[in-house]
C-alpha cells in the first residue's frame, strides 16, 4: 500500500468513526434517553461508542451546529435544553419551508420518488404497529428524515433545500408537555404523511402546500400557530 493509499484509508477511517459517534449520540438525544441540560463527558462518549475522543469531538461540534448540543467554556458539551417556545418556532419555521417546498415539488417530483414516499410511509406504519412509540423512534427518525427529504430535493431549489437540511431534530422528551397521546398523535401523522402522498399525486400545489403545513403546524395540536406579535 502506497503512502498516499495509507492517507486515504486513515481518513476513511476517521470519517466512519465521526459517522458512528454522531448517530450514537444523535439517537440518544432524539430518543430522549439523554435529558436536557445533561452534561456530555467526551471521555465516557468514547467509550461507550467505541471510538477515540477526537471523534466524539467532532460529531458534538455537529451537533452544537443542529442546536441539539450547547458548546460552554473549555468545549464543555451539554444537551439543548428546549422550551415550549423554542419547539412552537421551530416548527412554525418548519411548517412555512417545508410548505413552500411541497408546493414546489408538486410539479417536479417523479413518479419513482412518490413510490418511495409511499413504501416509506407503508414502513412507518408497520414499525409502529410492531414496535409502539418508544422503540420504533429510531426506525421513524430515519425514515422521517427520508420521507421530508424528498420532498425537499424535489423543489428543485438548492437554496432551499440546504436551509431545511440544517433544520433541527427535537428530542421526544419534548412530547412529554403534550397531553394528547402518542397513539393519538402517531396515528394522525400517518394520516397527514397519506394527505401529502395524494396531493402530490394530483399535482395540487395549494394542496400539496396546505397538507405539508398543516403536518407540521399539529405538531404542537396547533392547526396555524400564529406569528408573535
């Protein structure tokens, strides 16, 4: 193996290390086994991941970038803390991008990408039925991600795309100030993932747009939050 062949292997290896330590820690936040305000030791990370420490400092500074991670003095790593305002205006945000976006999309999306919408979305609700809320979490973050994602590329708006890619996950202990049931909840965000299927089936940008704000806007069993005053 060249030197330059050794180069390029250390830093794939690097990079799977960085990739490995993100989601690990990524998916304990979002699965709200990591609790806001909790201090994250690098050291301890490293080990119960695998990895060295250099890794673990990396996927945290991508993390303090999503703003799931605060970053204090001395690079002293903590889990975001969120309040209910915070949630309201990500989501708000959320709702008129993604809106935005669906509408764009409704035109341009393929034929092959609303049949993986429709597989995507055929998963989630088999996941869930098998798993219930807490342990299917992982399985919807990931397929989630990829049903949203779609849809954005689909805008054809690179700009666009790039500003909803940096959007923020919330971690589910954020769900716990809701009074409505995760049943309850899980079961109407298939409903609205089918609305959104359909709309861009018919080629409906108002609906297209409706359907995909209205989705995110329920999240907090707001139909329209309305803008602060």
């Amino acid at each position: 193996m060249t030197p330059q062949d050794k180069a390029t292997s250390r830093a794939s290896e690097s990079s799977g290390a960085v990739e490995s330590a993100y989601r690990h820690i990524r998916g304990t936040i979002i699965r709200g086994e990591l609790s806001s305000g909790e201090v994250l030791l690098e050291s301890r990370l490293a080990e119960r991941i695998g990895v060295s420490r250099t890794p673990v400092r990396e996927a945290l500074s991508r993390l303090a970038n999503e703003g799931l991670v605060v970053l204090g003095r001395y690079r002293r790593a903590q889990v975001a803390s969120f309040s209910m305002a915070d949630v309201a205006e990500v989501f708000r945000l959320r709702g008129k991008l993604e809106g935005h976006a669906a509408r764009r999309a409704c035109l341009r999306i393929s034929e092959a990408d609303i049949e993986r919408l429709e597989a995507i979305e055929d998963e989630l609700e088999a996941v869930f039925a098998e798993l219930g809320w807490h342990k299917h979490l992982p399985r919807f973050d990931e397929l989630n991600n990829e049903f949203h994602g779609i849809i954005a590329r689909a805008a054809d708006s690179p700009r666009l795309e790039k500003i909803l890619a940096s959007s923020l996950e919330l971690p589910a202990s954020i769900f716990n100030h809701y009074t409505e049931s995760f049943d309850e909840r899980t079961a109407r965000t298939h409903r609205q993932h089918r609305e959104i299927i359909a709309a861009l089936k018919a080629r409906n940008r108002d609906w297209a747009e409706a359907a995909m704000s209205a989705h995110l806007f329920s999240i907090l069993n707001d139909p329209a939050p309305a803008d602060p005053e």
